[in-house]
C-alpha cells in the first residue's frame, strides 16, 4: 500500500527530468550526468555561504554553552546523521551526550525503509534517538 503525503508536492519529493533516461545512458554518461548534478549542489552552497556560515556560528555558540547537536532525518539522510552522531565523540573527542541522532522511524527504519515515516509529526515527537 502506498503511502499519500502532503509533502509529495515539494520539489525536493519530485523526480529529477535529468535523470528520467539514465537506465539508457552508457556509464560515462551517467558519470557525466552526476558531475553535472554535483555542480548544481557545489553553486546553491557557494550562493548559501554566508548564512552556512552563520548556521556554524550559531551552533558553535550553542556548544560552547553547553547545547547539543542533534541530527535530524528520513531515509538516507537520516541514517548518515546517525552515523555522524556515532563517529563525534572518536573523531572529534566530543561527550557522546552532546550528540544525537534522530530517524525518522526510529531504530527499525535504520535497516530497513520506512516508508512516510518521516511525514509524521506524531511519530516525529516519539521518535528514538541514539546518544
């Protein structure tokens, strides 16, 4: 059964036109076609740089202050900020208790999809976290 959001109309929820024939591209095509996507990111965060940068002063203060950083997520985002969550204290010798992680479908959608569980904001409030 497949699952209606209300978010399905977002552009990030849409399909890329770019990429609609990309079973019919050889591989260097393919490659060719993610590095011009890539592009696409490095320009919209080059614009973004300034208020990037504020978002990383604000946290920095945050921190210093004794505040956490929580990751946020659904799907694949979800499961590297739980990954990133999971690395801060080795990489970085922060207090595990100042980082956590949140999935959108808690521990089980870690492994396995979940599918709208991130259009829920009941579950959203419930969600489990890993410190």
């Amino acid at each position: 059964m497949s699952h209606r959001s209300k978010y399905q109309q977002l552009p990030t929820e849409a399909i890329n036109p770019a990429t609609l024939g990309i079973d019919k591209l050889s591989p260097a095509d393919i490659v060719e076609l993610m590095l011009n996507d890539d592009r696409k990111v490095l320009a919209a965060v080059q614009r973004e740089k300034p208020r990037i940068a504020l978002g990383v002063d604000i946290i920095v203060q945050s921190v210093r202050k004794g505040g956490r950083v929580i990751f946020v997520g659904a799907g694949t985002s979800g499961r590297l900020g739980v990954v990133e969550s999971a690395e801060m204290p080795t990489t970085f010798g922060t207090n595990p208790d100042m980082v956590l992680g949140v999935m959108a479908g808690g521990a089980n959608a870690f492994l396995r999809t979940k599918e709208g569980a991130e259009d829920s904001y009941e579950d959203g409030a419930r969600a489990n976290h890993w410190a």
